[in-house]
C-alpha cells in the first residue's frame, strides 16, 4: 500500500508542478509591479557617488541636488551670463535623463533665488541703460516662469511648502517656508479676466478669457498672450478702475 501511494505521489507531482508554476509567475510580477510603483513614488533607481557608493534617490535628495547644482553653476557668473549658466545645468542633466521634477523643482527654486538677486542689483542702479531695462525685462520673465513652474511642480509631486522647505538648501530651513512664500508671491503670474469681447491690433479675445497681467495705467492694462503683450482698455476686464 505504501509503494502504491509513493507511485501515486510520484505520478501527481508533475501535474502539480506545472499547477503551481502560473501562479509562481503571477507572484513575480506582481512584486516586479509593487517595486516599481514604490520607486515612482519615493525616489529613482539608486544612482552611483563619485566613491562606487550607491545612495537612494528620493525627491527630497533630487530637490536638493537641483538647488547645489544650478547654484555652483551662478556663483562667479556675470550678470548677463546668468541665465545662460543656469540653463546649462538643466541641459547637461536633460541630456543625461537626470531631469527628475525633484530635480527640476529644485532648480528652478535656486534659478528664481538668483534671478531675484539679479533683478534687485538692476533696480538699484540710480541711471539704468537701455541694455539695462532690456536685460531686467528678461530676467523678470524668466522670474515668472520659475515661480510658475515650482507650483506646478509642487502640484505634481504633492510637495507643499513645508516639505520643500524642508528640502530645499537654499534659505535657513527655520525661516524657509515664508521666504519660499514670499518668493514665489513676488513673481507669480496674475491674470485678468475679458469680460466683454474686444478686438486689439490683430487678436481678438473672448469674453471669458483669462490674460496674463503685467501691468496697469490709468484706464489702461497691458496684459500678455501667446508670448505677444497687448493694451486693453480697463472696462473690458475684471479690474477696478
């Protein structure tokens, strides 16, 4: 009877194998999943130091690399190289596919430290050049897209301010969350809205349509669309005169 159940076994467990085998596979790759829905979430895949050491890449250690990296960039930079220096830090890691939006949060917060920097030298000047007032607008536009970005970026990866505060190596992290506040209030795009449908040199907007706001005079505003800048009259707008 032993031998005749041994055999029986025996003759069972090919079947069973080849039963528990799909499920082996399911396992697999539910794992494989599980992992990789975990490095989105936390970090990248671990990346190499100078030394062969490998260090967990996580948002918070993006954010801050993005802060030192386009820092060193700046340093010793001339003003009219600035944007130029700073750019080429996010290209080499573009081209690197080290672009993370940890990284770029982070670059981008340390770009609008600098460019603030840059644009309070200009205001001071007491007799600016042209060159001056055609460097300043520059600069003032590339300020408004950084603070743009960093809330959008923030947005993506759900970091608020006390988070990137906590990251960033910019500011004194006791006093980083207004400053980073404050920051971003000083540069970030307003909008108006048209109110009535007008018709401006060659574009026409729709009542509804929301325009980016630079500035107003009198019972004028100038507003920007599409990369062209307009004046409006104010009664066409969500303004007070």
């Amino acid at each position: 009877m032993n031998r005749g159940g041994t055999k029986q076994a025996a003759r069972r467990t090919p079947m069973a194998r080849r039963m528990v085998k799909p499920y082996f596979h399911i396992a697999c790759v539910a794992l494989l999943f599980i992992t990789l829905v975990l490095a989105s979430v936390f970090g990248q895949s671990p990346r190499e130091t100078p030394g062969g050491q490998k260090v967990q890449i996580t948002v918070p250690s993006e954010i801050a690399r993005g802060c030192e990296e386009v820092l060193q960039a700046a340093t010793g930079c001339g003003l009219r190289e600035l944007l130029e220096c700073m750019h080429n830090v996010i290209y080499r890691n573009i081209s690197m596919h080290k672009d993370s939006d940890g990284f770029m949060l982070g670059a981008r917060l340390q770009q609008l430290k600098q460019l603030d920097h840059a644009l309070e030298s200009l205001r001071s000047l007491s007799n600016p050049s042209q060159d001056d007032k055609t460097e300043m607008s520059s600069l003032l536009r590339s300020a408004k897209m950084c603070a743009n970005d960093i809330r959008a970026l923030q947005k993506k990866l759900g970091i608020d301010d006390n988070a990137l505060a906590e990251a960033q190596t910019i500011f004194n992290r006791a006093a980083a969350r207004p400053r980073i506040r404050q920051l971003l209030t000083s540069y970030q795009s307003q909008f108006v809205t048209i109110v009535q449908s007008i018709s401006v040199d060659d574009a026409v907007f729709a009542a509804g349509s929301r325009l980016e706001f630079i500035s107003k005079e009198g019972f004028q505003v100038h507003v920007r669309c599409g990369g062209g800048e307009y004046t409006v009259p104010i009664f066409a707008t969500d303004l007070n005169p």
